[in-house]
C-alpha cells in the first residue's frame, strides 16, 4: 500500500524546528504525518508498515474509526471539568474496568510510569496501615516500570543503576522468574512485589511457567502484596486480556497504561477493595480521570471485549510467530513471547543494524536489545499485513547476515 502527496513540510522548516526539540532519546529521520489501521505515512508520502504501533500502544493500530468517532464526540461535548467533579466516561471506564479485571476500585491517570508511581504509594500506605510501616517495594533485575525518578529507581534496567543519582530509595531486586530469590527477599520491611507478567522492555522475557502462581503465593504466605505492572502485556496484548489471567491469579494492584487508550495518553491503577486505602488528598492529578482519555480506554476495553476479538488476536499471534520461527530456524536464532507481543532473538547483536534496514524497506520494528528484535502489530492486524511484514523482514535478516 503506497501513497503519494506532496511534501506538507518544507525542508528548511524541518530542519530548523527539529533543532528546537529537546530529544532524549534516538529518533528517525523522517517526520510523521498520517495514519491508518496497520500503515504510517511521512511527510514526504512514504508508507510505513507499523509492526511497532507506538511500542505497544496502538492496539486497534493507527486512528481507528471507532475511538476518532468517540474522541470528536466526547471532545465536542466535555473537554475537561477538572478532578474536584466526576464525569461520565470516567465513570463508564471505571466501571469496566473493575468488572473485567475483577479488581473493585480505578484511578485513571495519563502514563504507565503514573500508574506505578500510585500503585508503590498505594503499597506504602496500606504497609502504614496494616503492616507496621513496611514500605520496601521488591522489583526485578531487568524490569522496566517507567522514566519518573522513582520508577528508575524501582526498574532493574541494566545501565540505570545510578542514573540521575542520587536514586529514589525503597526498593529491592530480585532476579526476574527465581522464586526462591523473591521468597529470600519478603521481609518485615517489605510492602509488595511489583512485577512484569512478561517483561517488555527487558526483551519480551517470558518467565518460567509457575512464576506468577508462585509469587502470588509467596505475597499470600508473606503477607505483602502482588502488584503486576501490565503497562505491555495488558488489554489483549498476549492474547488474554490480562496477561496474569494465563496463571490463574488474581493480583491485589494491577497497573495498565500503552494499549489502553489505543494511542490517546491514558493509563489506570487498580486495585481490590481491601487494599484501596488512600485516604482524601493522598492521591490525585490535574488529568485525573479526564472525559477524553476515559472515553479512550472505555472504547477499547469494549473493542477487545467484542466477541471472538481476542482468540482472533491468538490466531494472529500464531501466524506471526510461525513465521517469526521460520526465520530463526534459518539463521539460528529464538522466538519468545505470547499473543502479539513477541520477539526474534538473534544470535548476534545486529538487532539495531536491522531495524535500520527494516526502516529502510518500509517496515517498522524496534530492538530493545542489541540482539532483540521485538514485534507489536495491531492486535487486529490484517493477515495480509503480517505476511508482508514477515516477507520484509526476512529480506532485511538475510541482507544483514550476508
Ligand atoms: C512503557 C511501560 C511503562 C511506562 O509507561 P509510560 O506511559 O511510558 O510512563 C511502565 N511499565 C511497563 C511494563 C511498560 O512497558
């Protein structure tokens, strides 16, 4: 699928406003102008294939009709009458939210890092309350939970150990699917675990079956409380709605952000209703709740919760992953993941040098590690789509280990 239009930017304008952005991080080269379903085009015409979707935030891909639709109505009919009043898509989101996950209370805030940073303060209220003060949060060794100060603290990325030091105190590490380790590190002073059901960011690393089960009771037997951070792998990314729902558990917090509001900023804490204790004036936010980010996440939850969407998103993540398997079988590397949320491990660290060469052939991926390659199509990806994707990528695979 191509299209051609005329450059909307001038290239000295480009050039000149890129040069007043304040970038942290690498970006391409190109400038972004449109969107549709599984398709990207620049500002010179070029058509992406979006095998990324914004890192897993894409969900139903790009400008969906049905969240457009509900944004411009809800736009023209309530922007934003602040946190001191309830409005009526919180109450819809929140509403479903608690009956889909079985969780009884949700705050709805604009970012993962967000909802993590209310889930520890939740954690440490309830430790003030019935746990004699505990306060320590045990996180894992390569974990990603957001880029606020205590979040890169409470993350176990490699490399982050001292970044922007000195580091938000309170928590405590442990190696990612060892039980035995987090058992070792439950003590008195320790409020909740709070972990990655899959770790994303870390390399889509799949944790050994059990783990959740186990660390669920492990959190029972201690005392503490199991808070799964499902910023990724939450709204239908891995093929369940909730990625905790494959172990059978039910956690006490449980965080969303990314797929939830399907490209709008929207995220969520959630908790049950024993733990829910922020007493008046502890938590809150300017865009708390806000009518348009709620509206987001009410349509979503409704598009995933539509009959027969997520064993489609299982069918699509088999596709994809046979095809993913094929071409490591080729070139001696690994597939992990689950639903749509996978990766192609390589067994070299040339995962940035084909992103680039994907980029190059139209065809968006990313690379959280120097040898992997993660995928995160729309969850209502065309098959169409993920067999050209695939076909793009074999070509950019064999072109880097030629
Ligand atoms: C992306 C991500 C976050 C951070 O979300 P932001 O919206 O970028 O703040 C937190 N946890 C996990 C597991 C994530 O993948």
């Amino acid at each position: 699928m191509t299209e051609s239009s005329t450059p909307i930017l001038s290239v000295a304008f480009e050039a000149d406003a890129r040069a007043c952005l304040m970038l942290g991080a690498h970006r391409s080269p190109v400038t972004m102008v449109r969107g549709r379903g599984s398709w990207l085009w620049d500002a010179e015409g070029r058509a992406y294939l979006d095998l990324s979707q914004g890192w897993a935030v894409n969900a139903l891909g790009h400008s969906p009709p049905e969240l457009v639709d509900a944004l411009a109505h809800q736009a023209r009919a309530l922007l934003n009458p602040g946190p001191a009043h309830v409005n009526a898509p919180q109450l819809a989101a929140a509403h479903a939210l608690a009956r889909a996950s079985g969780l009884d209370e949700v705050f709805l805030c604009s970012t993962g890092a967000e909802a993590n940073e209310g889930a520890v303060k939740l954690a440490r209220a309830w430790g003030r309350l019935h746990r004699r003060g505990a306060a320590t949060i045990v996180t894992t060794l390569g974990s990603f939970h957001g880029r606020t100060l205590a979040m890169t603290a409470a993350s176990g990325k490699p490399g982050w150990e001292q970044l922007f030091a000195p580091m938000t105190p309170g928590f405590r590490k442990v190696p990612y699917g060892d039980l035995a380790a987090a058992r070792a590190a439950l003590d008195d002073d320790v409020a909740g675990l709070l972990v990655e059901p899959i770790q994303g960011e870390g390399g889509v690393v799949v944790p050994p079956p059990g783990y959740l089960r186990g660390l669920r009771k492990l959190a029972d037997a201690a005392g503490v409380l199991l808070m799964c951070d499902e910023v990724q792998t939450g709204m239908g990314r891995t093929g369940r709605l909730f990625a905790h729902q494959a172990e059978g558990i039910r956690p006490d917090v449980l965080t969303l952000g990314k797929g939830l509001g399907g490209g709008f900023p929207v995220a969520a804490l959630l908790a049950r209703g024993e733990v829910s204790c922020f007493a008046p004036g502890e938590q809150g936010g300017t865009y708390a709740g806000n009518p348009l980010a709620a509206t987001a996440a009410a349509t979503l939850l409704a598009a995933l919760e539509a009959p027969g969407f997520l064993s489609d998103v299982e069918r699509r993540g088999a596709l994809l992953r046979s095809g993913l398997e094929a071409l490591a079988a080729d070139i001696g590397g690994t597939v992990r993941g689950q639903g749509l949320l996978l990766a192609l491990v390589l067994p070299t660290p040339d995962a940035p040098t084909i992103v680039s060469r994907a980029f190059a052939d139209g065809l968006l991926i990313n690379a959280p590690r120097a040898d992997v390659m993660r995928l995160t199509p729309a969850l209502n990806i065309g098959d169409d789509d993920l067999r050209e994707a695939l076909q793009r990528l074999r070509r950019c695979v064999r072109d880097a280990a030629a």
